[in-house]
C-alpha cells in the first residue's frame, strides 16, 4: 500500500492549506491559484409546454416555438426557464429552414 504524504503551506491570507502536491503548495503560497468566482446565471424566459397531435414537445414563449427532445426536457424549461441565448439560438434556427 502506497501511503502519500499531504504537504502543509499556508496561502498569501496565512490560512493553513493541505495540497497534494508540491507545485499546489508552491502556486498556494506565491498567490498564483484564482479566488472562486460565482458564475453568473444567464437570463431566462418563463415558457409553457405543450404536446403536438402528433406527439412532438414543444415550449412556447409568446409565439416563439422551441422543439423538445422529451417531456421531461419540457417540464425542466417550465420548472427553470429557458435560457434567452438558447431560446435565441432555436429562433434563429428556424429562419434558415
């Protein structure tokens, strides 16, 4: 059994750091690793999700009309929105057909 050995550092803040590396403990301690960013959530549009006769989901946002894989893609755009860049992007797919 191979047994490794945590290396100890602390960061540019002095708060005591366990990396599994050297080159970790090395960037840790000259400040180089990126603080956490929170990613920032893409506007989304409310839709409402229907079912053609013929057996095809789609969800609606005014008259804008977004085919669906399944219902539960459908029902995950009603419970979450649809992002505007996607919403945008099956716009703009239709217009080439």
């Amino acid at each position: 059994m191979i047994s490794y050995e945590a290396i100890s550092t602390t960061d540019t803040n002095g708060n005591t750091v366990i990396c599994a590396n050297l080159q970790s403990a090395l960037a840790y301690r000259s400040g180089r690793l990126p603080e956490k960013n929170d990613v920032v959530e893409a506007s989304t549009v409310s839709v409402t999700a229907f079912v053609s006769p013929s057996g095809q989901y789609y969800v609606m946002h005014g008259n804008q009309r977004m085919d669906v894989a399944n219902a539960q893609t459908a029902r995950y755009y009603v419970k979450n929105g649809v992002p505007v860049s996607t919403m945008l992007a099956a716009s703009l797919s239709t217009l080439n057909q």
